[in-house]
C-alpha cells in the first residue's frame, strides 16, 4: 500500500510534465494575471495568436485550448481534458497507435479512456471518432486528454466563440502583447503541481503513516516469534 501511494504522489507530476512537455513549445502565452495552472487557463481571444507572431524571437506561434470536459460512450461517462489544437502545428500529440487528426470530428485519445480506433464518443454534444491513441497522457490524477481539432474545442468549450487557452510558442518572445503573460514549460509544470499540492501532501502523510505501521507490525512479529535464546526474548 505504502509503494502504491509513493507511485500516486509521482503520478501528479509525471503526467503534468508529459502534457505539458508533449505539446512541443518552448512558451506559452497566456492571459495576464493566470496563475498558469494547466487544469484551469482562461481564455484569451484568439487574435492573440497573429499578435504574438510578429514578436521579436518567435519562429512559431499556435493556438491550443485545455479544458476539462466530461466524455461520454455508450452511457458511460469519463472526466477527460479536451486539448485543442491545429493538426501538424505545435500541440500535436506522438501517437502510440493509428493516425493523427486531420479533419473535424476526429479524435486521438489516451489508452485509459478505454476506446479503440473506430470507436465514438461525444462531449458537449459534439461526436467524435477515434483516429489514434497516445500513452501517458493524463492531468488531474488521470483524467485522459483528448485531442481534437481547434475548431472542434471552441465548439465544445466555448460555444464556438472565437477564443483559446493558451498561444504555444517555438522560440521565446522578447515580450508579448499587453493584456497577456509569458510563461515556461517549468513554471507551467510547477503551477500546476502546486495546486495539487494538497492532494500529494495527504497522500504523503498516508504514506508515512503505512510505513510507520509496517514498522511496529514487524516488530511486533520479531518479538512474538519463538526465540531458542531467552535472553533476546528478554530485550523484546
């Protein structure tokens, strides 16, 4: 139980860091006064997308979106994070089986989300196909991304408005337009598991707690357990 515990406080921050690392910028232009936090971004207008563009050190700018949403397949519903990007453009995912996304209404998933290529889904009364699958892709304790085109996010999060979550970068902007923030893949990541600083802390303090119990049931083992000397029976 202690190791199981030990591998769920990683898991916070192993799947922030493949999320975060898997969407291949360098930067990420957000809404100013965000606290960065992966699970949680405002939205800013798309045109902010051209405007950080034509800033001094960027080769690259792209939209994404990342927002919590909830999939549902025959009755079943999951708790999934919709990523939203421009398909061959920065944010899009190295699969581990099928093809990329090329076309609205198509989807590549992580492998917990439990559907095969072929398969469909719906999420805010959008319907999806499975085009590919990706591995390790989860935030918030193991809800799974999905990937969709970023006209189908804007649909399914913000009613088709116009707006995005975050302008991914390659290259850094020597600064960005006003009415937006600069921000790294680290203090993305570290944003992000700070929020979920709670959560780990409790599991910690569980852990501790299994490992000091496993200490006293051993010892407690070791001095019931027959001994053919009496006197390490006696220091018992």
């Amino acid at each position: 139980m202690s190791l199981l515990l030990t591998g769920m406080a990683n898991g916070f921050s192993t799947e922030i860091d493949g999320t975060v690392q898997g969407m291949g910028a360098q930067s990420w232009v957000l809404a100013a006064g965000t606290t960065g936090r992966i699970v949680g971004l405002p939205s800013i207008a798309s045109s902010a997308v051209s405007r950080v563009a034509h800033e001094s050190g960027v080769t690259v700018a792209a939209p994404a979106i990342v927002a919590p949403q909830t999939a549902t397949d025959a009755g079943t519903t999951s708790n999934i994070f919709i990523i939203g990007y421009r398909p061959g453009d920065l944010g899009t995912p190295r699969l581990s089986t099928g093809r990329q996304v090329e076309s609205n209404g198509q989807a590549t998933v992580d492998s917990s989300l439990g559907l095969a290529i072929g398969q469909r889904f719906r999420v805010a009364g959008e319907s999806f196909v499975v085009v590919g699958t990706v591995t390790g892709r989860t935030l918030a304790g193991g809800s799974p991304d999905v990937y969709v085109t970023l006209r189908d996010a804007q649909r399914a999060v913000y009613g088709g408005r116009p707006l995005i979550s975050a302008v991914l970068t390659r290259g850094v902007p020597a600064q960005v337009p006003k009415g937006l923030a600069l921000y790294s893949n680290a203090r993305i990541e570290q944003e992000s598991l700070d929020q979920q600083s709670a959560g780990v802390s409790s599991i910690d303090n569980t852990r501790y707690f299994m490992w000091l119990i496993a200490a006293v049931i051993v010892a407690a083992l070791a001095c019931t357990s027959p001994r053919s000397n009496a006197s390490a029976t006696s220091r018992c």
